[in-house]
C-alpha cells in the first residue's frame, strides 16, 4: 500500500491544478457549513453578552428591534426620542437607576453617544490615555476611533452635521477629545461618548451666543425692555465650547422636556426588574422597557431560522459539487485507461488500480481534512476578531 | 471555689484584652460630596465617622459661581455620593458631567415651592422663539422647614447606601433636626417680635427666610465691599419712601461709609451670613445662632 | 545479402525446461469495432532456445502483437499450449500469469507506455511498485541506477519522462524492461519511430543486458535493417498454419 501511495503522490503532484481544485472544492463543502455554524455562534455570543449586560432598555412605543439595534449595539435607525421626564419616573421608582443615551450624531463615520459618566462605569470602560469628559464640550473616544481617525487627548473632533440641507437645524459642534478608552471588543470602542447636554448643545437645544443684553450692534436685537430681550436672527451661535465662552451656554425650555434616544435602565435587583416591567404592561408609564436579552434571542431565533435554509442551499450546493467531483474522477480514470491498460500488461497484481485510486482518495481526503482543520482552527482564533469586524460597525 | 472564680475573671480579662488588641475591620467609609456648606455640615452631622465629607470650593468664592477644575469634577464623579441643593444650585452642575446615580436633589420633595430669583433679564430668540427663564432662589436652607426636609433627604440617600450605620445615621438625623426645630423657633420667637415691620435685604438671598416668618422683606442688590452708587441709593430712598424700614440684612459687614449713610437714613445694618462657605471657626448652626444673635442685639430684643 | 529468415542461431542452447515452446496454438478474437471480419491465429509449433535472439516479422494485421500477447500471459488462448521457461502460460490462472510475467519477463511496449507523472528512475522501478511478486529494496534501487548508467541516462533520474528525447524515453522502457532480469524479454518495435544511428545504438545496449543476463529475447519488428543482428528471424504468416 505505500508503494500505492507513492504512486498516488506522484499522480497528484503531477497533476497539481486539479488536485488543488479537488482539495478546495472539498474544503468549501466541508468547511463553509461548519464555518457559519462558528461564525453565528460566535455572533451569538457576542450579541448576547452584550445584551446580558443591559437588563432593560426604556424607549419610545415602536420597534423594540431598532431600540436595542441604537441604544445597545449603537447601530441601525435612530429611534423616536423619550423625554428626559420618563427617565426621571423611572428613577422615582426607586427600583433602579437609568443611564440616558442620546444617539443621532456623528463624528467622522462614528456614532456620537450622548449620555453620562455612570456609562463608562456601568459598561467598565476605563481610560487608557488622559481622562473622562467632566464638563460640556469635552468627549472621550472608544479605542477603534481614536486609532482610526489618530486622534489623542488634546485634540478636537467636530460632529457631523444631521443633515447637508438642515439649514435651521443642528450645527456643528468642535468637541475636545479629552480620553482615549482602553480597547473593550464591542461597539463601545467604536463610539464617540459625550455628556448627554454637550448632546442637546449639538441638536440645538442648548446653545452660546454673546450677552444679548450687552451687546452694542442695534441690528442683533429686535425688541428690549427691562425684562426681557428679544435677539434676531443674526445672532450667532458659539461653534465651540472654550473655557471663554462655556459660562454663555444655556438651555431654552424645560430639561425634563429633552429629548433622549433610551436609557439603560439598572434595576436593584431581579424583583425590581421585575415591577418596573410590569408598570409598563399595565400602561402606568409611557413608552416600552424591554429586555434586550430577549429581543436579542428572538433575533438569534430568526437568524437560525434563517441559517436553516441557507445549511439547505449550502447541502445542495455540496451535493452538486460532489457529483461533480464524481464526475471528475471517472472522467480521469478513462483517461487513465491506457496507464491502467499498461499495468496489467507488465503483471500488476490485482486489486492494483483499486489500491492506487483508493490511495488518491485517501491523500484528497486527508488534504482537504488538513485543510479544513486548518480553516476551522483560524477562524476559532480569530472568529472574534471577525465577527466585531463584519457587525461592530 | 475561689480559685475557679479567680480563673474564670483571668479568662475573661485575657478574652478582653485580646479583643482590645485586634485590629478592628476597616469598614470603608462613604465619600460624600456637596455642592455648599451648609449640605456638607448636615451630611458630618448625620453620617458621623461612617461618611468623610468633601466640599472642596475655595472658602472666598461663592459655591453658586464657582467652576471647578477638571481634577476637581473627576474627584466628584469618583464620590459615593453628591448632595446637590436643588433649585438651580449651582451654576457648574448645569455644565458639568455628573453621575446620575450618585446624585441627591436634596430640596426635590419641596420643588414646588420654589421661589423665583434674583430678576435679571431674560432673553429670547426672536418674537416668538425659544426664551430663558428667570432664575430660581437657592438659598433654600434659610427656612429651616426646608433645611429639615433636605436633613432628611441626606438622612435617606445615605441609608440607603450604607443600611447598616442606618441607625446612627438617624440618631445624627435626629439631634441635627432637633437643632433646627429649636432654631426656627427662635426665629420665629425674633420675627414676631417686629411683626407688620418692612425689612430690607442687600440681596436677594433671603427670600425663603421671608416667606418663612411672613416678613416684608424687599431686595437691592448692593455689594457689602462696593458703595451702591448714586442710583443705588436713589432705589433705596425710593423704597423707603413707600414704606419705612428700620434695619437692612446683609450677608456680610459692609463698609462703614454706607454702613453710616445707611445709618443717616435710619436704617440699621444686620449681617445675617447665609453660611455658603465653612467658617473659619464654627459651623453653620453657629453661624445661625450669630445671626439670631445679630437679630436680637439689633432690634433691641437682648 | 543473406535471407534474414533463414538465420539460424549459433548461440547454446540451455536446459530443456527453458526457452519459448508454443505447440498447436490457436486464438481467434473478432474485431467487431473495426469490422466485420474476426481475426484467427493458427501455430502449430514455435520453439525458441534459451538465450536467443528472435526476430519476429510478417505484414501489418498478420498477429504479431498478438503472438507476443499470448506469449506473455496477456491473452488466452483457445487450444494449444505456450511454454516459457517451464511454466505453461496458456493454462495458468490471472494471477499466476501476472506474477510470472511482472517477475520473469520483461516487455517492451511499442508505445513504450511509459508513466507520464513519474520521473525516470520511477518509471524504471515502477513494476516493483505495482505487484507484491517482486521487493523494492535498496539492491533493486542500486541495480536500477547502474543500469540507467549502462543505458546512458544516468544524469536524468530525475527528470520527468516528457521532457525526454524519443531516444531517451526507449532507454526508460528498455530500463524498466531489464531491471527484474526477465528470462524473457518481448519487445514490440522496440526501436519504431528512432533514427538509424539510436536504432544502432538501443540494440547495442540491449543485446549487452541480455548477453550480460543470458536473456531470451522476442522482439517483433519491420525494420529489416536491423534482422541481421538477430540469431534467427522468423515470419509469422509463414509460420502460421493455414
């Protein structure tokens, strides 16, 4: 049987292109299947631990998919906004704290998260270089940002506008990159995090312009009395916030009328989460609270379902390129009729060419399992590292 | 029988003994951090040896308008807890990152009963645009009413940290209440006395203490360390000629020069210190009982 | 010129038991694929010394491949016997007539059949990779490469056969052919598409290995130039019975 394969050796180097061809089309077969099976557990894993780490999210009325898709995984349509007053009943409860996240603005391709400092704490995210945001216009960069765009501590980065033709919308605002976080393999290390009001300064809620009631040109001011001070249109607002100019920021209305995206919502315990869900159900509060983890699953549920169909297509496929394969080798071994002629001519033994085909199998099929290892055990290395790749954006 | 009993008492002072010389377990105490004085002094007085208070603006400056540095903020945000006053106090919380849950709206049960401020002019953008809104009055602990209320609300959140120094942190709750109770009584006592008289105020700062024992108290807004100036005491001689007062609140002594000319007016200086800054000697019920003294001594009640 | 048919061999001849003894033989096929007609062969007696040097000749169609066929084993006859160094290859079973043939003698193809995807000391070794009747060790190894040097394709073992000149390809065959030091050796048109210098020259190399291992050979082939140098040339259809 050496001799045999010695033989077969020879025959497959010989003919390297379609042996490669064979290998290849035999690692596919095995290998696709199984890779989409690690690459979606994977995203599982990914996807769930996240979302375990959020045990409830409190949104607008609509799709509790898009609000967990913003707010946990800061992708996907930003959804309707809640006031900061439903935040504030949640917190009056007493059974948890909530942690507001703003979304809707970006800087340089990356979303702008407008919440507080719990976050970082809440989420574990410590600074690798200079400090957290503690004042308006500060902001503090997930690790992949700060690398991408190579920004440090000391630098600024202004956010985009909503939109090109918003022309009485929200400006632009410079932030001063004051931290740089340290690298935490999710969504975070993707972000642009901001205290929530350096986030409502960027909608145009709050804003810095000159003392109105100071200023000399007669053409910034409509009307004046004593009380109070009308200010026209050429008022300009300030881009930035300096150390200048910050004491001129304000807001105009009610602070519990703003608006936020969601809000991680941390309740004391599992019976806390439990009431305060239950509050929802019964309508006493408005908007919905939800159980990312749930969401996430029923996701996973459907993408499985999904991945049902596409093992079928996948197993169809396979089949079609064994039979191809199959195809091959008869063909080669009428090809092969004269070599195999020659054989019994010179006085092969019987049972030669089963042995010399049969050994040509073994080395195909130990190639490709090779291979396939081979696959398998990089995609296990870096099955991580893909799957942030190819979602966390 | 006796020598049983005698090593009997050997055991126990040994087991006492040796209970005396083992370490303690290092509980590890609360870090608290207020925005004001007088918070900083209710929070010592409930929290005791298991909270370490911090209020770390300078003692010159007025917590109110007081920015602190970056470090400074981040040594807030690394606290167990922060006491805000509530009512807009003070004008860094507005620009500053906070952590929510940390947080302690100490006057947030009276919220309603908020006063308005000190009457700047608003300003708006446009007819019909978005406008500020005035500013609210602060100094909420001069009512001790209030004061109690945010005593308690501290009393609360701090429990609510630690449970198990809960009952020490009400018995501090308790004799800090008790100690207020009697101040309001005093002021009371001392505001009865002139009872239907017209004060005058300095400042705006005394709103709360006004609507607490009913007084008529009218607001300037003169510097203790500046003379008001031509129009400012045409504003005070404009309000005296609507209706008389004997004696003018102030937060701090001021000069003599209008010290006198308020005098020739026939209007008597009171300094009555709001108490925003720790003193250098004292604390803040101190700083109330001078001023109750002040009030005394002033409309000839000692 | 002398009749080529009528050369006989001054060679010895051996024992009894060795040699080519072919009696009464008869084999017939029909070629269906090419036509109608079937195709018969008749000897009735061939024998060949031990040692000798046989040329085998006749027209196109006549069966001389088919002679060598049956000769080796590879085809069966329907009567009659075929006797190679004792061994009755007419009547032996399939496996029996491959040992015999892969172990005791060697064939040389017209095609030359050699093993595209193996260099030329594989091709030379490649029988004793393809039957459990004979053991590659390192004597066979060492047999093979001096017989390459006597071939004179020592500096190519390694090169892979399709980069050979034809020359070069007959001496692989020839090579393969020798290694087992057959008792017999068949060669069908052993030196077909050379020109007369390499025609000269194979035969030299062959008629050395043969001398060398005192070898039977067989060899069918129309090139009338080189009958001379056989010990005895004979026609088929002359040979063939009616």
């Amino acid at each position: 049987m050496i001799d045999s394969f010695y033989l077969a050796t020879r025959y497959l180097l010989f003919h390297r292109v379609r042996s490669v061809t064979v290998v290849a089309c035999l690692v596919l077969v095995a290998a696709l299947p199984i890779g989409l099976e690690r690459i979606l557990a994977e995203s599982e894993r990914q996807l769930m631990a996240r979302a375990d780490t959020t045990p409830l999210l409190l949104g607008s009325k609509g799709s509790s998919l898009d609000l967990v898709m913003s707010a946990v995984y800061f992708g996907g349509q930003t959804p309707d906004p809640i006031s900061l007053a439903e935040i504030e009943r949640i917190e009056e409860a007493d059974l948890a704290y909530a942690i507001p996240i703003h979304m809707g603005f970006s800087a340089r391709g990356a979303p702008i998260v407008g919440t507080s400092v719990d976050y970082l704490d809440y989420r574990e995210l410590t600074v690798a270089h200079g400090r957290s945001f503690t004042i308006l216009g500060e902001s503090v960069l997930g690790a992949g940002v700060a690398k991408r765009l190579g920004l440090s501590p000391g630098d600024s980065l202004t956010s985009s506008p909503e939109s090109f033709f918003d022309l009485a919308g929200a400006y632009p605002l410079k932030t001063k990159v004051v931290g740089v976080l340290e690298p935490s393999g999710g969504p975070d290390d993707l972000a642009v995090f901001v205290d929530l009001k350096t986030a409502w300064v960027m909608q145009g809620i709050g804003h810095g312009h000159q003392d109105l009631t100071r200023v000399q040109d007669p053409t910034l001011v409509i009307d004046r009395d004593e009380k109070k001070v009308v200010g026209s249109a050429k008022v300009v607002e300030y881009q930035e916030i300096t150390d200048s100019n910050r004491d001129s920021f304000h807001f105009h209305g009610e602070p519990a009328s703003f608006p936020v995206s969601a809000a991680l919502v941390v309740p004391e315990d599992e019976r806390a989460g439990t009431l305060l869900l239950g509050r929802f159900v019964d309508g006493s509060l408005g908007g919905q609270l939800i159980r990312p983890r749930a969401i996430v699953g029923d996701l996973m549920t459907t993408i499985f379902r999904i991945k049902e169909v596409l093992d079928l297509a996948v197993a169809i496929v396979g089949t079609a390129a064994i039979l191809a394969l199959v195809l091959v080798f008869s063909l080669s071994f009428r090809l092969r009729e004269k070599e195999l002629r020659t054989n019994f001519e010179i006085g092969s033994s019987l049972g030669t060419t089963a042995r010399l085909l049969a050994a040509e199998l073994m080395l195909l099929a130990a190639a490709s399992a090779v291979c396939v290892a081979g696959v398998l055990f990089v995609l296990d290395r870096f099955s991580a590292t893909i799957v942030r790749g190819l979602f966390v954006t | 029988m006796q020598r049983v009993i005698g090593s009997l008492r050997l055991v126990a002072l040994i087991a006492v003994a040796g209970n005396a010389l083992m370490p303690t377990p290092s509980v590890a105490e609360m870090s608290v951090y207020t925005v004001n004085y007088p918070l900083a002094y209710f929070a010592e007085r409930i929290g005791g040896d298991a909270v370490t208070v911090h209020f770390p603006a300078p003692p010159g400056i007025d917590p109110a308008f007081w920015m602190p540095d970056p470090e400074v903020i981040g040594a807030y945000q690394a606290a167990d807890l922060i006491l805000l006053n509530g009512a807009g106090y003070a004008k860094w919380i507005g620009q500053a990152s906070l952590p929510r849950r940390k947080l302690v709206d100490t006057s947030r049960s009276f919220r309603d009963a908020y006063l308005p401020g000190e009457k700047t002019p608003v300003h708006q953008h446009g007819p019909t645009g978005d406008h500020t809104h005035g500013q609210i009055a602060f100094t909420t602990w001069l009512d001790p009413k209030q004061a109690i209320e945010q005593a308690r609300s501290i009393e609360a959140a701090l429990v609510k940290q630690d449970a198990e120094h809960a009952a020490s942190f009400a018995r501090g709750a308790d004799a800090l209440v008790a100690d207020l109770e009697e101040l309001d009584r005093d002021l009371e006592a001392v505001f009865a006395a002139i009872e239907g008289e017209s004060l005058l105020a300095s400042h705006p700062v005394y709103s709360y203490l006004a609507r607490r024992y009913g007084l008529d108290l009218r607001s300037l807004t003169w510097e203790p360390d500046a003379d008001p100036g031509e129009s400012g005491w045409q504003a005070l001689d404009a309000l005296l000629a609507a209706r008389p007062a004997r004696w003018m609140l102030w937060e701090a002594r001021p000069l003599d020069s209008t010290t006198a000319k308020l005098d020739a007016r026939g209007v008597g200086v009171v300094v009555f210190e709001v108490g925003v800054n720790r003193p250098d000697a004292g604390d803040f019920l101190s700083m109330m009982r001078d001023d109750l003294e002040a009030l005394n001594r002033a409309l000839g009640l000692r | 010129m002398a009749d080529p048919t009528k050369q006989q061999s001054q060679r010895v001849v051996g024992d009894e038991r060795s040699g080519i003894t072919v009696s009464d033989l008869r084999f017939d096929y029909p070629r269906g694929a090419n036509g109608a007609d079937s195709f018969s062969l008749h000897l009735s007696r061939l024998e060949i010394s031990p040692g000798e040097r046989v040329a085998i000749i006749g027209p196109s169609g006549c069966g001389k491949t088919t002679l060598l066929g049956l000769l080796t084993g590879i085809l069966v006859p329907r009567s009659g016997r075929v006797l190679v160094s004792g061994t009755d290859v007419s009547r032996a079973g399939d496996g029996e007539r491959r040992r015999f043939r892969i172990s005791r003698m060697g064939l040389v193809f017209q095609s030359l059949a050699l093993v595209e995807y193996l260099n030329v000391f594989d091709n030379i070794l490649y029988s004793y990779r393809i039957t459990n009747a004979l053991r590659l060790d390192e004597s066979v190894r060492s047999r093979a490469r001096s017989l390459a040097g006597e071939l004179g394709i020592a500096d190519k073992l390694r090169r892979p056969v399709g980069a050979l000149s034809q020359g070069e390809r007959q001496r692989v065959a020839i090579g393969r052919a020798l290694l087992s030091q057959p008792e017999v050796l068949l060669a069908d048109e052993a030196t077909g598409n050379l020109d007369p210098t390499n025609k000269g020259r194979i035969l030299d190399l062959l008629f050395a290995q043969l001398e060398r291992e005192r070898s039977t050979l067989v060899a069918v082939t129309h090139d009338h130039e080189l009958l001379p140098r056989f010990d005895r040339v004979l026609d088929l259809c002359e040979l063939c019975a009616p």
